[in-house]
C-alpha cells in the first residue's frame, strides 16, 4: 500500500464532521454543511482539474489490494453510529430545534454519500458478502429496491424513456425526484416479480432481496422507536428521505439531457461514454468514491471505484457534482450553468 491510497479516508470526512457537531453542538454542528455545501465547492473551483488515468500495473495493484474495499464496509459501523448518536441527541433536553434539524440533514446528507453511494458500489461485486453489507446500508434509507432497479433496470435503459432515473432536458430537479423515487420502485418490483418467477419462487419470499429489506426496515424503525421513542424514529424517518433524496438529486445531474438515439422501433444506440456527466473536480471524486467518474462505471459496470478511468468522450460538469447538486435547487441557474456545455457536446458529437 502507498500513502497516496490513503486519500479514500477523506470519504469519513462527511460522517467525521457530522459525529463532531453532534457531540460539541451550537455553532459546530454547521461544520458538516459549511465543509460539504460552501468550502469543498470552493475548493474544487480553485484546485486545477485531475484527469490523470493509473497505468495498467498501477490499476492491477489497486483492483487487489484490501484497503480500498475495507474502506467501504467501515462506512457502516460508521452510518448506524451517526444514527445512534443522533437518536441520543434527540432526546436531550438541551438540544435546540435548530440543531435537532441541522444534524438531522448532517446524518442525511452521511446516509446518502456515505450510505447509497457506498451501498451503490458494493451492489455491483459478486461477492455475496458485499452484497449483503449493500442490502443492510439500505435498510436506513427505506431503499431496498435500489440495487435490483439500478443494476437491471438503469445499467440496461439509462439514456431512454424507460429508465426514470434519467433526467430530461429542461426537466427540474423536483419533478425528477417524483419521477425517479416512484419509477425506481415500480420498475425493482417488476424486475423481481420476473426474477422470482423465473427462479419458480414467490415474490414473498426471504430470497428476494426487497422483502428482506422491507423486513430489516420494520426491525429498524421498531427497534428506533422502542429504545429512542417516537421524536427520534420521525427524525430517523426524515433522515432517511434527506439520503435518498440527495441520491435522487445525484442521479439528476449525472444523465440530465443526455438521450440515446432509437435505431428501431424499440431498439436504442449502445451505451457509451456520452450518455454520463463527469467531474474531475479532486474533492467530490475522493469523497463520493469516484462516483464522478460515471461515464466509465457504466461502461465497465462491474470495475471497482478506485481504478475507474476518465474517458475524454464525455461530457464533463463545469463545476463538482457538490457544487452542481446546490446549482440544481435552483433551476434557472441549473439550465443556464448546464444548458451551454449540453449543447456544445451534442453539437461537436453530431458533427463526428
């Protein structure tokens, strides 16, 4: 192992802030939305671009070493501490309602980067285990679906009308978030009934992956209830929706206005480079486990986060995705900032 693997712990930067404010309380526990929202954009802005791809032997050396893939299980000792620890604080009479919801965003904004984003990545290993670790990262977020329609659903219709996770031109991030939270869930339920039905298996069944997770997600919110009561279980319940709207909001940036073109009547282009938005902007890569580098995960699906390549064919955000998920709360701004970019690359891609 070389010293420069070690940048992946800056991924417990997110969680590290949010366990800090919730114990010293009062000014501190701004500390994890001040770093995520207005200095690590800042940063990014100011620190030049890397898009430097490791060498073949360097990639070998990676894609084997442990560290990379302990660093993801530790995310979830660390998320159902950050659950824990806010549950406590809950229940302390001398926490304020400003900083009852300030660190109920913190531990949302964990759930999502440190939480489905990690979940994301351990749904694509084969290891059973991994997979296992995806489907009890999910359990705080109410998102049992996820993997099911991300990896058959998404992976196979990403850039056409059949994939709700994909953002259409001019489309807000809000009606997104309605179109995408309830589209996922109808699409994962069709995908399974079809797994369940091909493996001769009810859908009701410890086999299938979202009944476990509706299982596991009503131990979870009783087990919250019965030692925390029902102030820290509402809380629980919030900071879950805050998680997987901010992957919602993830999923909005990294395909907005990005189509593939239909070459039949129900037959579309490859996937490719093109149809993913990229950031090589240092800070959001380190922290989100290159989930930034986009265009090549879905093009090599199963391609761990650690050796991911930038792939010049795509399309690349002018700022971080940080940065990009405040610009889209804001939709004019969003369309001007993205708008421009989004139609120089078709332009230059038509013209190929």
């Amino acid at each position: 192992m070389q010293v420069k693997d070690l940048k992946y712990l800056m991924g417990y930067s997110l969680p590290a802030l949010a366990i800090a404010g919730m114990i010293l309380k009062g000014f501190f526990i701004w500390l994890l939305p001040v770093y995520a929202f207005l200095l690590v954009p800042i940063a990014e802005q100011l620190i030049p671009l890397n898009s430097i791809n490791l060498s073949t032997s360097e990639k070998q050396r990676k894609r084997v070493h442990p560290i990379f893939d302990w660093m993801l299980y530790l995310n979830v000792p660390i998320i159902f501490t950050c659950i824990i620890l806010m549950c406590f604080q809950i229940r302390n009479p001398e926490v304020s309602l400003l900083e009852k919801i300030v660190m109920n965003i913190s531990v949302g904004v964990v759930l999502g980067a440190n939480g489905i984003n990690v979940a994301h990545e351990l749904g694509h290993r084969n290891r059973k285990y991994e997979k296992w670790l995806a489907e009890i990262i999910l359990v705080p977020v109410f998102y049992s679906h996820f993997t099911t329609e991300h990896n058959i659903g998404h992976h196979n219709y990403v850039g056409t009308h059949r994939d709700p996770a994909t953002a259409k031109r001019n489309q807000h991030v809000f009606s997104f978030w309605w179109q995408s939270v309830t589209g996922c869930f109808a699409s994962a339920i069709q995908h399974q009934f079809k797994i369940s039905k091909k493996k001769n298996e009810g859908f009701i069944s410890l086999k299938n992956p979202i009944v476990r997770g509706w299982i596991l997600q009503m131990i979870y919110l009783g087990l919250i209830y019965l030692f925390f009561g029902t102030e820290s279980l509402l809380y629980c319940i919030n900071a879950g929706i805050i998680g997987f709207l901010l992957l919602e909001t993830i999923n909005y940036i990294e395909h907005y206005g990005l189509s593939r073109k239909l070459t039949g009547a129900n037959t579309y282009e490859r996937i490719s480079a093109r149809h993913s938005w990229n950031s090589d902007h240092t800070f959001g890569r380190i922290i989100l486990y290159e989930l930034t580098r986009h265009s090549d995960h879905h093009y090599h699906t199963g391609k761990k986060y650690q050796i991911l390549d930038h792939i010049d064919p795509s399309p690349q955000l002018p700022c971080g995705y940080p940065a990009a998920i405040l610009i889209s709360f804001i939709p004019p701004v969003w369309y001007k900032m993205v708008h421009p970019v989004l139609d120089k690359f078709q332009a230059d891609h038509a013209a190929i």
